[in-house]
C-alpha cells in the first residue's frame, strides 16, 4: 500500500512539475512579445516608425533659422500643424548653402517617424540623395521656395516662381532707368543654386539684356553687368560685394540683389559713398523690413512672396499624405506681387500700403 501511494504521489508531483515549466514558458513568451512600456511598436525594415498614438508627425527644414522669410515659414507650419494636430519637428542649416545641416536634419526627422518632410533646399543638387533616401523609405518630401535640381527629386514644389519675380523687378527697372544706360551690379547668391540663378535670370531677362531658360540653375549675363559678387543671401556679404564693385566701376547705376538683407547691406555701402541718389536697387522678398525699404527710399522696387502660404499648404499636403496616402506632385505657385511706390507704364505693381499689409517679419 504504501508502495502504491508514493508511486500515485510521484507522479502528482511530476504533473506539477511540468504544468509550473510550461506555465513559465508561456509567460515568457508573452513577455517578449510586449512592447516595453512607452516603446515604439516594431516596424518593417527600411520603413519609417510611426508616431505614438497615431500622431502625424511633420518636418520642416530651412536654410536658416534667423531670415525673417524662413522665420515667418516656420510660424505658418507652427499654425497649421496646430490646427491640424499634427506635430511640427523643425530644423535648418547653420548658413545658406549648408547642405551639411540640412542632411543631418533630414535623417533625423527620419528617425523620429515623419510621414512627410518640408524642405529649402540650401544646396539644390548636393540633397538629391539624402532626399532619395527619404522617398525610398516612403516618407513624403516636398521643396518650398526652392527647387531641387533636378525638380522632380522631391515629390512637390511649392514656391514663388523665382524667375517671375527677377523678370518684374528687372520689367521695371527698364522701364524706371528709361533712356539712361544700365550700369550694373549683381548681388548673387552663391553659385549652382536655382532660386539665385532663376531671380538673376528673370532680371536680366525682364530687362531684355539676356535670354535664359526658367529653371536653369546657370547664370547668364550680358556686357552692361559690370561687376557680380556673391553674397549668400547675408547682409554684411552684400555691403561687402557693394563695396567691391564701387571700388571696380564707380559709375554703377543699377543693383540687383539676391534677397532684401543682401539689398540693405549694398544701400549702406553706397550710402557711404555718397551715391545713394544716384543708384537704383531692386530686390526680391517683400518682407516688412524690406517693404519699408521702399517706404524709407532705400530700395526701389521688391518682389513679394508668401512663405506663410508655401508653408500652411505644405502642411496641409503632408497631413493629407498620412491620412489617405495621396501624394501631391508638380509645381504650385504660391504667387508674387511687384511692390513700389513708383510705378511704371505697363508693370503691374502694388504700393507699399499693400506690401505692409501682406508682408512678413517684424513691422
């Protein structure tokens, strides 16, 4: 009997034995199979991670963080994405031309799980990969302001037609020199970037002294541009380039900049020479300061873009992108006004009531 009983309680013991191992087993695959707490669930591989709690992530990155253009940018994404609920990550370049900067901040929107990226493209060839990588991985990328180069790297671009607002500022400075021979001075960019080429050309051309293609990325030029001089955009680079080309031909007439500080940087260095009543400056921007610009004499004639509208749509375009997975493509133009206080026969054009009304930046 007592032989009978042990072998009945071996084997109870056996059987909870392997009840408690298999117990063990099925706890620990359970807890390998959860996500730590407050971790991002796995993803495929190469696919960006998606947002906790469903949010739609956005980036946006510009060339710098302290142009008033960019700034105001910045604020329209800020708006939209709030009014969207999306979350904005931002970032930028330490300086025009930085395409160093911006491919850090692309990959690291990446990493955070962005469905889709906004970018101004500091250096319009040298991003392609980095944005090909992007696109590879499904995230949307659209330009704004700025084209790529080639165009159709990013899904999208939306921006002012660059080349439109050279061809108004230089229709009008044709029209304002009226029979005195242009002497002129380029305040460019920085070389093989297409908002700087497509402005510089659409002057030229507005002016009828060259011919050139829309979205080429080359500059033209023509024999009454008697000194060009790259300024990146900055205002002491343009009282500098300013400066550079008075000392090499102190009959200029006539300046084209890149962008409003590079113009307020050559008005003071022509000031300085005393040549301020002598020489007309055109630019491109129509940012406040630059509005009163106009207002205060310094520069002649602007033209007004809307980085406020590019951004909002472009937020817009991404939260859409997330939500039903269409992708927006090609060009919209987000629009250009000529502003001056001196209109010329047969340019459109608005004064500076409306330029303030309309601009951005600091009033």
């Amino acid at each position: 009997m007592v032989h009978r009983f042990a072998s009945r309680r071996g084997v109870r013991i056996i059987s909870l034995a392997c009840f408690l191992v298999i117990l063990a087993m099925l706890a620990a695959a359970c807890g390998s199979a959860a996500a730590p707490s407050g971790g991002a669930a796995p993803t495929a591989a190469g696919a960006a991670p998606a947002a906790s709690g469903g949010e739609i992530i956005v980036g946006l990155i510009t060339k710098t963080e302290t142009n008033p253009f960019f700034v105001k940018m910045k604020e329209g994404a800020q708006a939209k994405a709030d009014e969207l609920k999306a979350k904005l990550l931002t970032g930028a370049g330490a300086k025009d031309g930085d395409n160093e900067g911006q491919v850090t901040a692309l990959e690291n929107m990446i990493n955070a799980g962005a469905k889709g990226i906004l970018i101004t493209p500091s250096d319009t060839k040298a991003i392609v990969p980095s944005i090909k990588k992007a696109r590879d991985k499904g995230v949307l990328v659209i330009a704004l302001d700025t084209a790529t180069d080639p165009q159709d790297a990013s899904d999208a671009l939306f921006a002012t037609n660059n080349f439109n607002a050279g061809l108004l500022i230089g229709q009008w400075a044709k029209a304002a020199m009226g029979s005195n021979k242009p002497v002129i001075a380029t305040l460019d960019l920085q070389p093989g970037i297409t908002v700087g080429a497509q402005r510089h050309n659409g002057f030229l051309q507005g002016y009828s002294l060259a011919k050139a293609d829309p979205n080429s990325s080359d500059l033209v030029t023509s024999p009454e541009v008697v000194c060009a001089q790259d300024t990146h955009g900055d205002q002491t680079e343009g009282q500098t380039a300013m400066e550079n080309c008075l000392s090499k031909n102190p009959d200029i007439n006539l300046v084209y900049t890149i962008n409003e500080p590079a113009a307020f940087g050559a008005y003071q260095a022509i000031k300085a020479a005393g040549k301020e009543k002598n020489i007309t400056i055109v630019s491109v921007d129509g940012g406040c300061r630059g509005v009163q610009g106009i207002v205060d004499g310094q520069i002649a004639a602007t033209s007004q873009q809307y980085p406020l509208k590019m951004a909002s749509l472009g937020v817009d375009a991404v939260v859409k992108f997330a939500q039903t997975g269409q992708k927006p493509s090609g060009y919209t133009d987000t629009g250009v006004t000529l502003i001056t206080d001196k209109p010329q026969a047969g340019v459109d054009s608005k004064d500076s009531k409306f330029g303030t009304e309309n601009c951005w930046g600091t009033k």
